[in-house]
C-alpha cells in the first residue's frame, strides 16, 4: 500500500504539449519563424556557405576532420569536435555581414 | 569508384523487416531547395522540432518508422522509448542516420530514390543528370584496342639493333639544336617524342611517308617531316640534331608565327597539333577525327551552367586538345569588409597543380554582364557555371598560365610563382561523374558518365619548364624515362635528380594514362639482341 500511496502523492507529468502553448514562444522564435517562412533562412545559409568557402574555412574544417582519420569516426564525434572549433574561428567579416542582412531584413518587415 | 560500404547491423535489420516501405513514404515529403539541396519538408509549414526538448537549432533527425523527430542529443532516448526505431533521416540534408552507431549509414536504395523524386521536382534539366542515358562510349574501347596494336609492333621494330649507339641511355633521347630562339620548338618536340601512343603511331611506319601525295608532288608535308623527325631521333645516332626541315614546314603552317622571334611554347604545341589534324585523315562529319593529333590528346570538356533563380541547367560539350590551368594562389575573392583572410599569411601558400584543377572545377559565378538566357525562365539571369571533364584524353596535357596579358594597359607580364605537381595523377575528381555527384551531397547512386572502364591515373612523362622573363627566356624539357630524369636543354642532355625536377618552375605538364606509360618504358629497355640486315625498316635502335 506504501506503492500507491507514493503514486498519489507523485506530481503530475509535465506535459510537453500543454507547456508549449503556455509558454510565449521568445523573440529568437519569432525572428526564425518569420525568416524561414519568407525563405530569407534560406537565402542566408547560401550566402553563408559561398562566403565561408571563398575565404577558405570550409577546407580547414575538412583538414581538422580529415586528421581525425578514416577509421572509427562517427558523424556525431566530427560534429563534437569540429563544431566548437567551427563557431570560433568564422570570420569577421562573414559575421558583420549575415548580421547586417538579418537587420535589413528585421527592418522591412516590421509591423 | 564507388563501393557500397556495408551497412551497419541495425540499418540491415529495419531493411529485412520494412524493406523500401519507409523509404517510399518518406520520398513524398522531400522537397529541393531553392539551391538543390533535398530536405524533408512535411506539409505543414510548422519548423520542425526536438519531441522532447523542442529545440529546432541542432540537426533534427525524423524516425523512419514513427516520423517523430528528435536533436541528435535526444535520437538515443527516442530509440530507448521505442523499440527498433533505430534508423532516422537528417532532415536538412536527406541523408540516412543509424541512432545506435550514431554515424551516418548508405543505402544505395534510400539514395535512389531521393534522387529520383529530386529530378523530378527539377526544372526539366534535372541538374544536368541524364538519368536515361546508359550507353557506355565503345568508341573509346576500340580506339585503346586499335593502339594496342601499336605498341607490339613498337616492340618487334626496337629489338633491331644499331650500332652506332653508343651508351645505354634509352632510346629516342637526342639533344636538339637550337637554330635561334628555337628553344620553345625543341621544349616541345621534346614532349611529343615521348608521348607513348604519338611515338608508337610515327615509329611503327602508320605514317607512309612512301605514299604521301604531298611528298611525291614536291609539297611539304608536316607529317612526313614529323616522322622523319622521329626517325632520325630513333635512329640511335646521339649527335646532336638539328630540326630545321620541320622548323621550316612548321612555319609555311603557321605563317604567322614563322620568325627568328622566341615563340610561346604552348602556342606552337596548339599549333603543331593544328597543322597534325589538317594534314591529316579527313575528319568525317559526325563523331571523332582520327588524326593522330586527336587520338592522342584529345578529351572532352563539359560545361554546365546553372540559372540561380529556378535551378535549370544548360549543358554543353567541348573538345579540348589540352587544359590551360589558372595558377591557384589561395586568395579569396574579397569582400569590401575582408581585411582579415583566415590564413595567417598568405605569402607561405604554395600552389599546387590539384589546387589548379580544384579551381577549375569549382562553380564560378557568372558576373551580372554574362547573364544567361534560362530556357525554363524565358529571360537572363545571374548563373554558376561549373567545368569538369567528360572524358580524358591518353595523353593529358596542362598548360599553366603564366603569361598574363593585359590588353587595356598593352602590357604582358610573366607569374614566376612556383607550382608543386605529382608524379602520379588521379584524375578521378576532376571528371564530370564525380563534380555531378558531389552537386547532390553524400549519395550512392550510379550516375551516367560513371566510366569503369577508363582508367583516371596518370603519369608524369614530360615538363616544360620555362626561366626568365616574357621577352627573354628560355624552356627547358625534363624527361622522365624508366625511372630516370634528364634534363634537355637544347643539345645538351643530362642525368638529373628527382629534387630538380620538382624544384622547377613548369609550365607545360605532361601525363600518360599509367598503363601505356609502363608499356611504353618496357619497349626502351636496351636489350643485346643480334642485329637483323634488314636495310627497309628505316628505325634502328637500341644500345
């Protein structure tokens, strides 16, 4: 009886569903929703791609993966590794860039 | 070539209890983007998110057999909470993942049909892929087998022996005079010698110089002065020669170039091949021309370019004769706002001939003054044009462009950076199967042009190299026979070191596909063999 007595007393679950629409989704949200729907996400992450191949991050990326061998690597280990690296060493004109589209972007579609 | 890698447990597992059923379901939810990528977009335009952390900003995988989707820090808990829901699909990239490895996993099956429903969501051009066409060129396989034949003929014909050869250096190795300014014309002739299917084709007499309508009316003909040429350089005799026969027919060729001036080496290998084919058997209508010029080095180029705002592509084919290759200097092109470049110095890049080629092949985006007519938009628009080879040639050969023109300011100006280059090339990225393929991600899919029948390695045989200035200058030709480098320079030929070879500045690079290179070192080995009294055969050599 001590079982069910601890079931009862046991807080509810939380629900993922419920707790989703109680939550406001946040700005970060918003800003995503609306550049994926207008498709400038998409817009950027190509314009993403030329500029980090143009200045020659891509190759670096592949030659820090390519040092970790052909054998015993997973996708997930190279994503681990390289990702911190990845973030550290983009550009900062690449950054000043993306960053001055998405706010023209920000801009033209305010309401 | 592409082999299937195994697939891991789990994936043959979820193949042997739902076969392509998942697979197909999924196929209706790919969608391409607007850069021709697959992702799997479901219907609703909600962004897909983590069921259990809803996060969206990590790579989100969907269950193959649930469709629920999880980050990659939550597909282990969704496979723990269900039962062999093991395998799941990289939503952004349409590339199948195995959650218990954690490590992507191919299926060629899977592939095939995120390919298939990408082509057909294509604009009619589905990306440049003709995925009907599964003919396999036999042509090429008949021409290889037709100089097969050469190549024995060579051997019997090299077993004569002359006596006036004196060393042990192999065969068809002769300095050239120089008879003013020539340099550049002997650089060459140098090369030629000692292609393997051109030597064998002017050696083993296909060239009958006997018959030759030109000759018996007293005409020049380049041809036949070729093959003396090669006779005479065959013959054993290391004395000096002086080419001035085909100097002279050279110039009634090419009128233009016909001085006492230094020519561009390049230039006069165009042009020698030139005068080679309209000497030669007249090219029919359709399909290829025989010519030797053409048998030997001539390959196909394609050009693919693609309108950016539907994706259609335009394909074309070119033939070339050789490659005429921009230096790679590792510069990028700049961004007003790049005065920061990610390497640290960009004096310590070294160029490389792969580093060349990579540039060859890469999409290059068309300026705003070339936009192309897109048949699917009906108007001009801004487009990538991508080059990659269709088909190699036997005999490859890369001009590296150091001579720059600048018609603007009437001035020219030679690049004397250096350019590091193998021995042994493997073509096999540069070649259309391979820059198509790479257009669709990581996919096992047989694409047409996938030629498994050619080989794509290559061996260094000839560089022309080139010291000094535009107006005054001098080219150089290394050898690589048997293992051993020489140097010509002119009439003076010399044994020299690997190291010296590489340290060279090159300009023209020459490789044989490997095959009928070793073929063609094992016909100069030097071998006793008693002399024939065989006056006819006008090639006699061996030491």
């Amino acid at each position: 009886m001590s079982a069910k007595r601890s079931s009862i007393n046991r807080p509810p679950t939380p629900d993922v569903d419920r707790d989703r629409e109680n939550q406001e989704p946040t700005l970060q949200e918003i800003i995503n929703i609306k550049m994926i729907e207008s498709g400038e996400k998409e817009r950027l992450k190509e314009l993403l791609r030329e500029r980090l191949i143009e200045c020659g991050w891509r190759d670096e990326m592949k030659s820090l993966c390519r040092k970790k061998g052909r054998n015993n690597v997973t996708v997930d280990d190279l994503v681990h590794v390289i990702t911190p690296k990845g973030r550290a060493s983009v550009p900062d004109p690449v950054k000043a860039e993306l960053l001055q589209r998405i706010r023209s972007f920000l801009a033209s579609t305010a309401t | 070539m592409y082999t299937n890698p195994k697939p891991c447990k789990h994936l043959a597992d979820y193949k042997l209890r739902h076969g392509l059923s998942g697979y197909n379901l999924l196929q209706e939810q790919i969608r391409t983007t607007p850069s021709g990528k697959s992702s799997v977009k479901n219907h609703q335009t909600e962004i897909p998110r983590c069921c259990f952390c809803n996060g969206y900003q990590k790579r989100l995988y969907l269950c193959l057999i649930c469709s629920s989707i999880s980050c990659s820090s939550h597909t282990l808990l969704h496979s723990q909470c269900e039962n062999g829901h093991d395998i799941a699909v990289d939503i952004e990239r349409s590339e199948l993942y195995c959650v218990l490895c954690c490590d992507q996993v191919y299926d060629p099956d899977f592939d095939k049909i995120v390919m298939l429903k990408h082509l057909m969501d294509l604009p009619r051009s589905g990306n440049g892929v003709d995925v009907s066409a599964g003919r396999r060129s036999s042509k090429r396989r008949r021409l290889c087998s037709a100089l097969e034949l050469d190549l024995k003929k060579t051997k019997q014909l090299v077993s004569m022996r002359d006596l006036r050869a004196k060393s042990c250096y192999p065969l068809g190795l002769r300095g050239l005079n120089n008879l003013g300014s020539t340099c550049f014309m002997n650089s060459v002739l140098q090369a030629l010698l000692h292609a393997p299917p051109f030597r064998n084709y002017f050696l083993t007499g296909q060239r009958n110089h006997e018959v030759c309508r030109k000759r018996s009316s007293d005409r020049l003909c380049l041809l036949c002065d070729i093959y003396v040429f090669f006779s005479a350089v065959f013959s054993g005799d290391r004395t000096p020669y002086s080419p001035a026969q085909l100097l002279y027919s050279w110039w009634q060729h090419s009128a233009n170039l016909a001085s006492y001036e230094q020519q561009d080496a390049h230039e006069f290998f165009i042009s020698v091949l030139d005068g080679i084919h309209e000497n030669g058997v007249k090219a029919r209508n359709t399909g290829e021309c025989h010519c030797v010029a053409h048998r030997v080095f001539s390959g196909q180029l394609r050009s693919d370019v693609t309108c950016m705002s539907c994706g259609y592509t335009s394909t074309t084919y070119d033939p070339f004769m050789d490659i005429s290759l921009n230096l790679d200097t590792g510069n990028c092109p700049s961004t007003d706002l790049a005065n920061k470049s990610l390497k640290p110095s960009d004096n310590t890049y070294v160029s490389t001939l792969l580093g060349c080629l990579d540039l060859f092949t890469k999409p290059e985006k068309l300026g705003s003054d070339q936009k192309f007519f897109c048949e699917n938009c009906q108007e001009r628009q801004d487009s990538v044009k991508q080059m990659s080879i269709k088909r190699l040639p036997l005999v490859l050969c890369l001009h590296i462009k150091r001579f720059e023109h600048f018609p603007v300011r009437r001035m020219s100006r030679k690049i004397d950076r250096y350019m590091q280059f193998p021995f042994c090339l493997d073509m096999n990225p540069y070649l259309s199967s391979s820059v198509v393929r790479n257009r669709f991600g990581n996919r096992m899919f047989a694409f047409e042009g996938d030629e498994l029948d050619t080989s794509t390695e290559f061996e260094i045989f000839a560089v022309v190299t080139h010291s000094g200035t535009l107006d005054s200058g001098h080219y150089v030709t290394y050898l690589h026979l048997k293992d051993q480098w020489y140097k010509c320079d002119d009439a003076w030929i010399t044994a020299v070191e690997e190291e010296v070879v590489r340290a060279s500045q090159c300009y023209m690079l020459f490789y044989a596909q490997k095959m009928l290179y070793y073929k063609a070192n094992e016909d100069l080995v030097c071998q006793p063999v008693s002399p024939r009294a065989d006056p006819f055969l006008p090639i006699a050599g061996c030491c």
